[in-house]
C-alpha cells in the first residue's frame, strides 16, 4: 500500500517516525511533518493537537509496528515473579536498540524542549508499569528480597533499564548487545529475585570490550 492511500494520520506517524530516524536528526517541528507527510499544518495539528500529542503517538505507533506485545508474552504469561522479571528485562533490553533512533532524538532536546519532555516522560511512564508488574509478581509469589520497599525496587529496576544505561554501556563503552543483556539480566535477577547465581553473568560477561 502506498503511503499516499494511508489514512492521514498514519501518513503523519510514518513521517514522523522517518524524520526522526534519519541519520543526525533533529527533533522536527510540525511544519516539518506536515511537508513530510504531504499535508497541511493544519491537518497535522487537526489529528494531533501538540507536538506532545504526536510524538506520544509516534511511539506508540512504532510499538505497533514492532509488536511489542509479541514480545512481551513471555513475560505477561509467566508462571512466577523471577521468570516475569527475566522475561521483561530481556524484552526491553532487546527492544531498545529498534526504537534507539527515535529515542535518541527525542532524548537530544527533552533538557530544552518541553513538549519533548513530556512526550518521553509518558513513554518512560509506559515501560515503568510493565517495571512495576515484574516487582509485583515477585512481591506476590515471595521472592522479593525481605525488607524491599517495591516502589523503590520498581526505581532500581526501571533506572537499570534506561535507555541511557543502554546508550552509555553500548554507545559509550562499547559493550555488545549480549554482554549488556547478559549483564542487566544478572543484576536485576540478583538484587530483586534473591538470585545471587545470576551474578555470575555480571562477573563474567561473554565478550567483554577491550
């Protein structure tokens, strides 16, 4: 299907998605989509009434192209805390690098553009409560260490998870994508599932960077 005979707002998603995936992109205004979607301005903001709205939107959208719910079956469907929590933080972690590009964009400006902030702090908010449902499976089923408070253990978990984590262990430190996944598995699973084998995986990373 061409993208001409996509309903608008689904061309203004995909524009969207492209610009902000474009090598050295910078965060585009909505003049910017609506030329790359070939609409007008006003039927960008028609369908999407901030840039907030529709960088929210974006996401979401990018989410259904991926299907991110696919990918988080494994751990919506497992049978104890411990296995919720490796399921999700291999989900994410592996996720991370498909919505890299768009994250990184958005990311750039969120310390100078408000409506970025906004738009990646509901995204943040997002991955947050599939943070807190993993804590809460371990709560449930007893294997959250004594004396943990879940809200903080949602933080260290949701923190460890960052995209920034990711950026600086991958990007920065030039860490694999199996060694950086093989890692946060180990951290999150020792500290939050009383699995202190996991730590095994932290120590011994299969290749680590030079």
């Amino acid at each position: 299907m061409s993208s001409d005979s996509l309903p608008t707002p689904t061309r203004i998603l995909q524009a969207t998605l492209t610009l902000l995936e474009a090598p050295g992109a910078k965060l585009p205004t909505m003049s910017d989509i609506a030329r790359a979607s070939g609409v007008s301005r006003q039927a960008v903001y028609l369908h999407y009434p901030s840039r907030t709205d529709l960088l929210v939107a974006a996401t979401r959208y990018q989410d259904t192209q991926n299907d991110v719910d696919a990918a988080l079956a494994a751990s919506r469907n497992a049978r104890s805390g411990a296995e919720r929590l490796d399921a999700f933080v291999t989900a994410w972690g592996n996720y991370i690098p498909k919505i890299y590009g768009v994250a990184r964009a958005i990311l750039a400006v969120t310390d100078t553009d408000p409506e970025a902030a906004a738009a990646w702090n509901t995204r943040m908010q997002d991955m947050r409560e599939g943070c807190r449902a993993a804590i809460r499976a371990l709560e449930d089923d007893g294997t959250l260490p004594p004396g943990t408070d879940p809200e903080q253990a949602t933080d260290l978990l949701w923190t460890i998870l960052s995209v920034r984590t990711w950026e600086n262990l991958t990007q920065t430190c030039g860490w694999s994508q199996t060694c950086y996944l093989d890692t946060v598995r180990g951290l999150a699973l020792a500290a939050l599932a009383q699995d202190v084998g996991a730590l095994t995986d932290v120590l011994a990373c299969p290749d680590p960077p030079a």
